[in-house]
C-alpha cells in the first residue's frame, strides 16, 4: 500500500509534466487551462490516472490529445493511464479566464458564455436563434461589428466570423 504522501508526490509529477502540455489545435492554451485535463487520481492498482474530457464528443483531436498525453508522462518517466470521461461533459465554462485571455491574442474569439442577460425573457424556443446570434467581438480590433461567414471553421469546435470593420476573418470557439 502507498501511503497517502507517496500518492500525493505522485500526482504531482503527474500534474507537473502535463502542465505545459498544449492542445494540438491552439498551442497557446493549455489543456489544463482549457479544463480537457480534469484530474489525476489513483487507479485501483495503485497506478496513477490521467482523466481527460474531450471539449466534443467527436472531436477528431482527442486521439491527438490522449498521445500526447502518454507522450509526456512517457518522457518524464511517469508510468500512468489515460482515461477519457465523457460524463459529465465538457463546457467552455471550464475554460480559465487566462485560457479566454490567450484564445483573444491568438486571434480565435472565445466563447460567450453567460453574456446575455437581455435574452432571458425572450421564450425558449427562441435561445437557440438568440445563441447564434451573439455578439462575437472582433480579437484583432474588439470591434462587436462582426458576422458569421460559416458556422464551421477549421474545426467543428469554431466558427468562421468575419469583422466588418478590420475585415479581417476569424475563428469563433463556440460555447459548449
Ligand atoms: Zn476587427
């Protein structure tokens, strides 16, 4: 039996050589700050366990994720599994604000959440259409005169935006 110290070092490690780790899409931002990498825990060998959570269910990245999660851990010398969670599922709240912060200076608009209180008295069955139809400021020039050129970008996570003052194309990352 570890003891609950051994355990502790253990998945600081674990934390430590995954901190850094970005995702392949948006090499800016973290996993960790983008909330796939959920948690480090013990398995019931012992053995330490990765939880990841893909921000899509079908998100084609996630393959990528997980190998160069194994690939981390591999070249820290940290033996652990990755396993995926799916439940509960993923949202853009678990973005960190610095995650947000670093998406804006990549030049991708992160995700509105919670930033319509105008619409709450509007019915439900108008959210959907008032969701797409969110002001998505302009990370180049913050300009809110922008418009949706493709509800998919350069992956089924974004959307193509377009500013109509800069002119200037961009990545939306939808909420979730
Ligand atoms: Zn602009």
């Amino acid at each position: 039996m570890h003891a609950t110290t051994s355990a502790d070092t253990e998945h600081a490690a674990v934390w430590d050589a995954l901190a850094d780790l970005a995702d392949p899409e948006i090499p800016v931002v973290s996993l960790r700050e983008l909330g796939i990498l959920r948690g480090v825990r013990s398995g019931g060998d012992g053995t330490p366990e990765v939880v990841i959570t893909p921000t899509y269910s079908g998100c084609p990245a996630m393959g990528q994720i997980e190998d160069d999660v194994r690939a981390a851990l591999a070249s820290a010398g940290i033996t652990a599994r990755v396993v995926t969670q799916l439940a509960p599922a993923w949202t853009t709240d678990w973005m960190t604000e610095a995650a947000r912060e670093k998406l804006r200076a990549y030049g991708i608009a992160p995700p509105q959440c919670g930033s319509e209180p105008t619409h709450q008295a509007a019915p439900l069955k108008f959210s959907r259409q008032a969701m797409r139809s969110a002001v998505v400021p302009c990370p180049q020039c913050g300009s809110t005169h922008t418009t949706e050129t493709s509800p998919f970008g350069s992956t089924a996570c974004k959307a193509m935006y377009r500013c109509l003052d800069c002119l200037e194309p961009f990545d939306y990352f939808k909420p979730y």
